[in-house]
C-alpha cells in the first residue's frame, strides 16, 4: 500500500518515489504564505498604515518512516536519504495528491533518523521554499492577428517566456500588454526611413558537399595529407596521411569579392578523450594565399582532455596577434558549437559558444577583442581555409564541420536604422531569467531601455504584438499559486 502522503523527488534529471525506496510518508504539510509587512505610525493617528507587503520564504514539514529487512539495507537507505535531501541548489517535489502542482525546496540545518529497531527509523525534516509559490504544469497560449486575451488560473503572477517567429524582415520586435508593460528589442524606423541590412551574405556552406572546394597545396605548421569527405551533412576527415607532425587533410574555396569589414563564424563539432588529439583550423587568406586570420579549436595533450579555443589575426611569421586563446571546462571532453571571428574597422573581436541541444541555445560565451589602432591587420580576406589535423600518428579526436558562414558588414550611419532580425529567425523573450535570444544567441543588449521582463497577472491579461504581420508568436507560462 502506498501512503496518501507519498511524493516525488525531482532532482538531477531523476525522479526519486518515496514509495519505490521503500519509504512511508507518514505526514506533510505545507505551511501558509509567510506574509512579511511594513507598517507606518503616524503622530496623533490611531493604529498603523500599510506600507508594503512581501511573502518571505515558505517551509515545508515532513514526517517520514523506514521499514526495511536487515540492519545492512537500513544503513544503506539512511545515508541514501541523506544525499536525497541535500543539494546545491533547490529541487522540486510532486505530491500523489496533487500531481499537477510542483514545489521548490531546499534542505537546511540537520536532522535525524530515529532507531525505532536496528531495521526501522523514522525522521521529521524541514525543508524552505525559497521560492514561496507553487507552481502548476505549463501552458500554452498562440497569438491570433497579433494579439491574445490569456487567463492565467493562478493566484499569482507568473513569468512568461515568449517564442517569435519572424515572418518578415524587421527593425524591432515589441511586446506590450494593456496596462503598457513592453518588451522590445531593436528600434522600430519612420515611414519614411528605410531600413538598412547591418550585413550582406557572402558565403554560407552547409558542408554538405565538397564540390565548391578546391585543393590546398600547403597549411601553416604542418603537411597537407589525407582526404575531406561528408556524412551526416557535415565535413569529416576521411583520412589523415601520414607525417611527422601535425598533418591532414585541407581545402579553401574563394568568395566572391575581397571583404574589408567582414564576420565568418563556423559551427564544428570536436569531441576528444584522454589520449586523443587533433585539430580543426579555419584560415583566412588575401588574394595572395597570404594568412589573415585564423581560428581554431585543438587538443595537443596526450595525456589529459582539452579542448582549446584560439583565434589569431596575422601569419605566424609575423607580424601576428592572438584575438582569444581559451579553454573551458565545461567543453571537456565534448564540444559542439560556433567560432567567430569578426573584424569591423579598427575593432577586431573573436568569439566562442558553446550549443545546448537540450535548449536550442547558446551560452558559456567566451570573447575578447582589441582594436588595430596601428593598421596592422587591415588586409581584405579573399579565401576561405579549412584544415582537420592530427599529429603523428596519435588516436584522433573526433572532429566535423556543419556550417560556414562569412558576412559583409555594412557601415550604418548614425541616423539609419538596421534591420534586427530577418524572416525565419527565432526570437526569445524569456522572462523568467530576464534574457531575450535570437536564433539562440543572446541579445539582451539590443533591448530597450524602458523595457521590462512584465510579468502575466492572475486573471485575463490582453497581449500584443508589434509590427503587425509580422511575427507569429506563442506564449508558455506556468501558473503560480499560494
């Protein structure tokens, strides 16, 4: 039989029943809202003045029991209790009684478990809501003809998280509900200003096919050797060759006028174990075969996991200068994500991120840049250079390439406007963690400053969207309750 009371531990990506771990909910209780107030006392006046109100943390009391068979399997499930309850960082709980509503708790302080035989216990444990609400399943909500009457069942308000796709090519995206709480990024332009492209594409490869591709008769620091292939949709080294040193294969296609002001970002993937090394390496070249630019990510240890970020303007016989050289624990052993490398005038700026296939998003952002005040590294990029190396004969990395890109970037003058997002693209104005991405890259910077991450209010709230036409947008929230 299994306890009225019995609940459900969400912690870590698991979920952890107290009835299958052979626990007995004997009690639980949720204590009220702890209102905390702020009052005024007025001279001459009866009694007080309300100044404001919060709800401070909410607590959690639990009673619970173990029964097991031997005093061996009773030690062990005592200890597994302690590590359920304590965490880092909140976890959430489900109870039977109520599977549509979800809690967030953390552990503080001690308790015990009391030996009621040498195989049964029982312990009270105290949990804290830092966050007092309680929070039911998510829903759902599509805007029609750019606007949305949504009634939030909760009693209490709610942060939303709102999905746009963009219909067609626009300055700014602006979201506002009835009582003028916006969102916006971007700046929308006067009917009588055109809006100007901030970049012109100038290359975009799937690395589907080889065949806009030519040879490569040398690499910087190495030996052309080996073959570059496709699977799955991306490029993969086919084969290595043989040398002494850092050898594989290369191939660099033209584009199709020299850029000045220019952006090339590139999404590789390059998992490596301990034992393993290799190398992926984007070259920029002038017309010349000369090197302008470089970026790549590298494993040179033998013996433990790495996984570096480098990005360099210049040649390494010089004159040269390194734009970002990083690693990141995170990326060990796995990395799958996009290197950019973007110069615009004096300013020349390097950037790595790495992609979360669970969210659609980037983030652990790594960047750096510098300015060019001397004129070093100003020369036009003609070609593009890609190389996946290994060194002697070494266990290789596992290494693939799934899309180039290289942008013009256009000057835009003081007084133009430039166009924010281009139809197709994902907006995402995630209220919760106050963040707005675009195309999963963040760009809360582009937000407006009398912008707010509003929230959505218990009862009928009235939405909308702006330009008109040209979004279709939905909306996910999860309603909150005392």
């Amino acid at each position: 039989m299994k306890s009225k009371y019995n609940f459900v531990i969400k912690k870590n990506n698991q979920n952890f029943d107290m009835h299958e771990l052979g626990i007995w909910v004997e009690s639980f209780h949720i204590y009220s809202p702890h209102a905390e107030r702020k009052k005024l006392i007025v001279p001459n006046r009866a009694g007080s003045l309300l100044s404001s109100t919060r709800i401070a943390e909410r607590r959690v009391a639990i009673t619970m029991q173990i029964e097991e068979e031997n005093e061996n399997n009773y030690e062990t499930i005592k200890h597994d209790i302690f590590d359920l309850f304590f965490s880092e960082k909140e976890f959430s709980i489900v109870r039977d009684i109520k599977p549509d509503r979800e809690l967030f708790v953390i552990q503080e302080g001690e308790y015990d478990i009391e030996n009621l035989t040498t195989t049964d216990g029982k312990f009270s444990i105290d949990l804290t809501m830092p966050d007092p609400f309680i929070y039911g399943l998510q829903l759902e909500k599509v805007f029609e003809n750019d606007s949305l009457v949504l009634t939030n069942p909760g009693t209490e308000k709610s942060k939303p998280i709102f999905e746009s796709t963009v219909l067609q090519d626009t300055s700014f995206v602006q979201i506002v509900n009835e009582n003028g709480d916006y969102m916006m990024v971007g700046k929308p332009a006067p009917a009588d200003q055109p809006v100007i492209s901030p970049y012109d594409e100038i290359l975009v490869d799937d690395c589907s096919s080889t065949v806009a591709w030519g040879a490569v008769p040398s690499i910087e620091s190495g030996d052309v050797a080996g073959s570059i292939g496709v699977s799955n949709g991306r490029f993969v080294p086919t084969s290595y060759g043989t040398g002494t040193g850092w050898h594989g294969p290369a191939l660099k296609q033209s584009l199709s006028s020299p850029l000045q002001d220019f952006n090339i970002q590139t999404w590789v993937e390059f998992n490596t174990a301990a034992n393993e090394l290799g190398r992926i390496q984007i070259h920029l070249l002038d017309v010349d075969n000369n090197i302008v630019g470089m970026l790549s990510i590298f494993d040179s240890y033998s013996q433990f996991q790495d996984a570096v970020g480098r990005f360099r303007v210049g040649p390494l016989s010089g004159p040269y200068k390194y734009v970002m050289s990083e690693r990141h624990p995170y990326w060990i052993p796995n990395f799958y994500g996009r290197l950019a490398l973007q110069r615009q005038g004096t300013r020349i700026s390097a950037q790595m991120d790495f992609y979360d296939s669970n969210t659609g998003r980037y983030k652990f952002n790594l960047a750096d840049e510098f300015y060019d005040y001397q004129g070093q590294f100003q020369t036009p990029i003609s070609q593009v250079q890609i190389h996946f190396g290994q060194y002697r004969s070494y266990a290789v990395a596992t290494m693939n390439m799934d899309k180039v890109r290289v942008i013009r970037l256009n000057e835009i003058g003081e007084n133009e406007i430039p166009i924010l997002a281009y139809a197709g693209d994902n907006l995402v104005f995630d209220h919760q963690n106050d963040i707005v991405y675009l195309n999963g890259m963040d760009i809360k910077m582009e937000k407006d400053f009398g912008a707010s991450y509003f929230n959505i209010m218990s009862g009928t709230n009235r939405i909308f969207t702006f330009p008109q036409g040209a979004l279709d947008t939905k909306v996910k929230w999860r309603p909150a309750y005392k």
